[in-house]
C-alpha cells in the first residue's frame, strides 16, 4: 500500500484521469480487502468457542490465537502485532505495551489482530465480556453504534479529513458517556507490506491529519480506510475496542 502523496479527488469516482487509469482494478481490489476482512473475522467465532476462558494470561491466549490462525486458516503472516488486552489494559492504546495479565471469571477482553491473506492485510477489532458485569457490558454494547454512526458521517461528508473524523469520533464517545481512548481512530489499508509513515500523519485518521480522506494513491488507487473506534471508561478502568473496513460495505 502506497500512502505518501496521495491525491485529494474530492468524492470518489469523480474529475481526475488518474481515477480512470485504476479503474479497471477497483472491483478486484475492494473484493480481495473484503474477502480478508470476512477470513479474519471468522477467526473470532473460533477464538470465543475455543480459547477465550478466565485464568489465561494474554501472551498465552496471543499465542493460542496465533497458532489457530495459523492452522485452521493458514494464516502466516500479520502485518501489526496482535493485541489481546483485558480488565484495565483495554484502557491502553494500540502503541502503548501494558504488563501481561491474567484473564479473570467477570473481565472484558479485547482483541485487535492483522492477518495477511494471501498478500491482502486485515485489520479487525472486537470486545468480549466474560460474565454479567452490567457496566462492562454497557460499553461493549456502545461500540458498534459509535463505529456505524461514525461511518455516517463520514459519508455525509465527502470532503473529511482525518482530524475531522478523528474530532468527530471522539465527540460521539463523549456523547454515548465515555472517552475516546486511541490516539488515531484508523489508518489505510491495503496489500501488503503494509507501507508504515515516518514523516506524517497522512495514513491515519488523527488529529494531524489535514489531509481530505477521499484520495487515491500514488498508483492512481482509491484509498480505503479502517475505522477504529476505542471507548474508555475511566473511572471504573476498562474500555472495549471495535475495527472494520470504512469505506467498503
């Protein structure tokens, strides 16, 4: 994925040769982003019915997910660390690296994993209660309305950057009673190697991203997006975390 020196070209499909030299490819791009995303999701169902459980500490289950992945869907490659955090780790960012813990009976755990499938990136995000704690399942329960009402927005707005979504985001955290917890809320995504920034902000959706997010790359692509939503309550020190493709349906 190419991300430096992207093109704005306002709502995409419109006004710009380059959008018709890549057209021809989109279809089969958009597929293959979605096909991964549906893969790494079907690795939820079997880390919930086969590993998640109180009393593994996060490095192992980590392990355990990497192996499952690895065996069941020949997964061999991811192109971030995985993340499985619970009770107050989930208050964590993605760049930040918490002590280990041990998964308790009455937790909240969340993982955020990054399979390859056949050269295509995934990146998806989800929230796990184990037991009845009715806060804990509150929060949980708030993450996909803020990720769906954050989508809305976004396409209502079709001349966003990513600080205004990553503003808008965090707004629709306060409003639902929490905070926004990461310091992005999403970033590109593509085939990889996943093409990793080191002079900018224009991969990510933050607050230094002055950069409209309809854009094509420097092959003349369209940019897809991931958005990540990351709630936090902290006085009772927890948070859950949800991602998916945001610019595909």
């Amino acid at each position: 994925m190419l991300c430096p020196k992207s093109v704005d070209v306002g709502p995409i499909g419109t006004g710009t040769s380059v959008w018709g030299m890549a057209a021809i490819d989109e279809a089969s791009r958009a597929e293959r982003l979605l096909w991964a995303q549906g893969e790494a999701e079907r690795t939820f169902g079997l880390i919930e019915r086969d590993l998640l459980r109180p009393g593994v500490d996060e490095l192992t289950l980590n392990g355990e997910i990497k192996a499952l992945a690895r065996d069941h869907l020949g997964v061999t490659k991811h192109w971030h660390k995985r993340i499985v955090r619970s009770g107050p780790n989930t208050l964590h960012p993605y760049r930040e690296n918490p002590p280990n813990r041990v998964i308790e009976d009455d937790d909240i755990v969340f993982l955020d994993l990054g399979p390859v499938f056949a050269e295509w990136e995934a990146d998806v995000g989800r929230t796990f209660v184990l037991g009845d704690d009715p806060a804990k399942h509150a929060l949980a329960d708030a993450l996909d309305p803020v990720w769906v009402a954050g989508r809305q927005w976004y396409d209502a707005h079709t001349g966003a950057t990513g600080a205004q979504l990553y503003a808008h985001m965090t707004h629709l955290a306060h409003e639902h009673g929490y905070d926004f917890g990461g310091d992005i809320a999403g970033h590109l995504v593509g085939e990889f190697p996943h093409e990793r920034i080191a002079d900018g902000f224009e991969c990510y959706i933050a607050p230094q991203n002055p950069t409209a997010m309809r854009s094509i790359d420097r092959l003349g692509r369209v940019n897809h997006w991931i958005l990540e939503v990351h709630l936090v309550d902290r006085d009772r020190r927890f948070g859950g975390f949800v991602e998916r493709l945001l610019t595909l349906p």
